[in-house]
C-alpha cells in the first residue's frame, strides 16, 4: 500500500480580496470592514508567508512558466488523483488537509516550478550515476490483497495455493480500495511502498506468492510478484537514474533554499511594505551576509596591518 503523503511545498495561499467599490468587504450593525483593515489583520498573521510564496511564485513562472504547462499541471493532478484510488477518494484527501482542487494545482504548479529550477541548476557528475545505478532497482509490479486480520490473511493464503484466483480474492477481499477493483495490481519503485511491504515483494520471483501474511501498519498483506524487470545496462537506465537523482535533489530543503536563494538575487526584489520587508530574508540575505562577512574581514586586515605599522614605528 503506498505511503499517503501528499507533496510537501507550501500551499500558495493568496491573498483574494474582492470587494465593493467603496473598498467595503463586509458590513454588520457595527460597521464596516475596508479592504485595508483586511489587508492590516491578514498581513499580521500571514502576510511575510504569503508574500515569500507569491515572490517565489511569481519569479519563477517568469523563467519557467513556459514549461510548466495547465496540461502538465493537470496530468500530475491526475496521476495523483488515479494513486489514490480515483476522484472521490482523493477529494476527500484533500478536504481533510485543507485543499481545494484549485489550492492543490497550485500547489502541484509550484512544485514543478521548483523541479524545473532545480533541474537547471543541477548537474550530476559520472561517478554519482554510477553509484545510483550500482543500487538501482527496476519498478515492479506486484499484486496483493489487504485485511485487518491475520486469520483472514491466513485462510486466504490457503484458498490461494487450493488454485483460487487471485484477482478474484483481491477484488472481493482486500480494504485497499484504491487497488482492489484492479486485482490488487500496483506498480512500484524503491521507497514508494512501506518497508514491510517493499521487502517481502523483493524476495519474490515471478508468479510467487507470499507464504505467509506480511504485517505493516495498514494491516496483513498477501503479497504476488506479478512483473520483476532485469536491470538495463547504465545506459539504458541512465535517464531514469538522473531522475531519480532529481527527486533525491527535491527531497533536500537545505539545497532547494539555496538554489531559489540563487534565483531571487538575480531577481531584484522590492518590498515596498516596511512591514514585511524581512518576508524575503530567507532567499536574499546569504549575500549580503558574504559581503559583510568580507568586508569585515578586509577591516580586521587593514586594522592589523596598521596596528603592525604602529609597532614597527614605535620600535623605530
């Protein structure tokens, strides 16, 4: 069963406010609301946040918006969507994390956004290939059924081996829904499913099933090696290898920082707001930290030469 974990950027959450032409957003018995006391209370609690993501954003989209696309957008919504087990499933995902669809696409175009900076920005030497591809395994394709009783996995494993079909069980028996009405199947690379599940698959030829039931914290497994591809020569696998490599580079907080803190001092970034003229920090401050750092240590060379002039003067 895959992890459900939803990408990890930050949701960009805009600041939308509509309103009337007298810059009214709401009204009581009390009075009025402006748009610049909305502004105020928003920027207090969100605003540093929000406007580091629309900068991001937004710098972003003017160097990589041309390939970051609505069709490629929306062909990830749907890949994620279709890993959840289809549309109802996953709306009801993202409902219970705060998403709309919308909020998601977003989300899913600022994260292809920074994939495409990181890849930019990002070259792999000869020798971290080969190391990856020395450790590399094929995507499988296995099949399983899942309950929450290991008696049930048991008894199932024995219909198994008395010739029932496999499919049959899964769509019948297994609580994953998301694979259940597909006979179980699921394809897999390394480190996409839980480790219980990915090393029992691993001992499997093709054809075989699990002899026993495998226990993960979604419940009892009972695991078939449905498809085990050989590995390719370097060559061959060598495309896959530098994505998977990317996807290594995008789990790195730490070097996404510093490739969009690259990005956003080429930028020329102002902020008007004396408020939130700090919501940018994070990305500008490495340089001028650097440079202050240099100068400093220019001070301290200068001081000391000055200091040995004096003692050589007064030696003198």
């Amino acid at each position: 069963m895959k992890k459900l974990i939803l990408t990890t950027a930050t949701v960009l959450a805009g600041l939308a406010i509509a309103g009337c032409a007298d810059n009214t957003v709401a009204s009581t018995t009390a009075g009025k609301i402006s748009q610049d006391e909305l502004y105020e209370a928003m920027k207090t609690t969100a605003g540093s946040s929000t406007l580091q993501q629309l900068i991001i954003k937004d710098v972003l989209t003017e160097k990589y918006g041309k390939t970051v696309t609505d069709k490629k957008v929306n062909a990830e919504y749907k890949k994620q969507e279709e890993s959840y087990g289809g549309a109802d499933v996953f709306k009801n995902v993202l409902a219970s994390s705060g998403f709309t669809d919308s909020s998601y696409k977003d989300t899913i175009r600022l994260n292809l956004l920074i994939e495409a900076a990181v890849k930019d920005h990002t070259k792999f030497t000869d020798e971290e290939i080969q190391t990856a591809y020395d450790a590399y395994t094929p995507p499988m394709t296995a099949a399983h059924i899942l309950v929450a009783d290991e008696d049930k996995a048991k008894d199932l494993i024995k219909q198994l081996n008395d010739g029932a079909d496999f499919a049959t069980l899964a769509k019948e028996n297994s609580t994953d829904t998301g694979t259940a009405e597909n006979g179980g199947e699921l394809t897999f690379s390394t480190g996409e499913m839980v480790p219980e599940f990915e090393e029992a698959a691993a001992k499997l030829d093709e054809g075989k099933i699990t002899t026993e039931p495998v226990k993960s914290e979604y419940g009892y497994h009972i695991i078939k090696m449905v498809k085990k591809p050989e590995k390719g020569s370097l060559k061959e696998e060598r495309k896959t290898i530098e994505d998977q490599l990317l996807q290594e580079k995008l789990a790195d907080s730490a070097g996404i920082q510093e490739i969009l803190s690259t990005i956003m001092q080429d930028a020329n970034v102002v902020i008007n707001d004396e408020d939130l003229s700090t919501a940018m920090d994070g990305y500008l401050k490495s340089s001028d930290t650097s440079s202050s750092t240099t100068e400093s240590k220019a001070s301290d060379s200068k001081a000391t030469d000055s200091s040995t002039a004096d003692s050589e003067s007064s030696e003198k």
